[in-house]
C-alpha cells in the first residue's frame, strides 16, 4: 500500500508536467531551424488532413477563423524573436519577415506589410457585428487574423496586420533550407 501512495505522488507531478509541456505545444509559435519548401499552388487538404498535421488551436484558428488569447504566451515569444521569417503554419508559405514586424501593442503579433503579398489575401469580414478586413493564407485559406488601417502607427504602411501567432511557424534568420543543407553536405562542408 506505502508504494503505490508513494507511486501515486511522483506520478501526479510528472503527468502534470506532461500535460503542460502539451499544452504550451498547443499554444506556443512553431518555430524551426528549416525553412520549409514553398507551395507551387494551392493546398487542398480535407478536414481531417488538416487535423492530423495541426494541432487544435491551429485548427481552430486557421481552418475555423478563430482567434488567440492577447497578451499571452505567444505575443511574449514573438516579441523576443530576433531577424527571421514567417510562415504559414498550415503550409509552409512565406507570409510575413521581421523586417515589417512592429510592437503596435495590440496583444498580437503586428506587421506592416507582408512579405510576399502574393501569399496574402484580403476579404470584407462582418463577424462579430462589425465590418473588419480578414487576412488569410492565398495558398490554404487559412485564417491568419485580420488588417486595419489609419490607425496612425509610425510605419511606412499605416496598415497594422494583426495576425495569430499561433498561425505563424518562425524561422530565425540562419536558418537554411532543406536544399541548401543537402548542397553543403554534398560538398562536404
């Protein structure tokens, strides 16, 4: 009887911690060391593809336009990040860099402009009783957050994109693509 007690309180604290480390993966920006392979066209996956390659929040926020908490645990992460790029977390396409990133204050990851406007469209969005103007993925659909402008921010756009972090997978500066590691390797570098 003493041992499984004694099991039972060393098994709480590491399920617990288990459960947290989970959590903060659920809700933590992806960030990699690689930078992803860039889609040729359109991404088309079923709802349960995407549920198998997105974690929960993911799928809420991009395949259901659901948006984040302000002010948490991912703001607090992108503020830190140093130069790098930012990708669409449903697909890999290059959305956003640290060159159009600003601190608008707002409780969310804030661009100017993106980096590739190809990779980025705008529709009208009337949710929530008001007229906004949604930002999604041009090459999944997926929801990124929304962009408003004349807000009178000291940037070259007066645009604020206000975009889930957890829609962004990051890719610090150094990093290099599958390709390029592949080439260094065959040169034995």
């Amino acid at each position: 009887m003493f041992h499984s007690r004694w099991l039972s309180a060393l098994a709480l604290p590491l399920m617990l911690g288990a459960c947290k480390a989970e959590e903060n993966r659920k809700t933590a920006m992806e960030t990699s060391k690689e930078v992803p392979a860039q889609p040729t066209g359109k991404v088309e996956k079923t709802d349960a593809e995407w549920k198998k390659i997105l974690t929960p929040e993911q799928y809420r926020v991009l395949r259901q336009a659901g948006t984040e908490r302000p002010n948490g645990e991912i703001y607090d992460q992108f503020k830190k990040q140093g130069g790098g790029t930012y990708y669409c977390a449903g697909c890999g396409a290059e959305l956003f860099t640290s060159n159009e990133k600003f601190d608008s204050h707002c409780g969310w990851p804030s661009f100017y402009d993106p980096s590739k406007a190809k990779n980025v469209v705008t529709r009208d969005d009337f949710s929530g009783g008001m007229a906004r103007t949604e930002v999604l993925c041009a090459k999944c659909g997926g929801h990124l957050g929304h962009v408003f402008k004349g807000e009178g921010f000291n940037t070259p756009t007066d645009q604020r994109y206000c975009i889930n972090g957890i829609a962004l997978k990051f890719v610090p500066a150094e990093a290099k693509t599958a390709e390029a590691k592949k080439d260094e390797k065959a040169a034995g570098k």
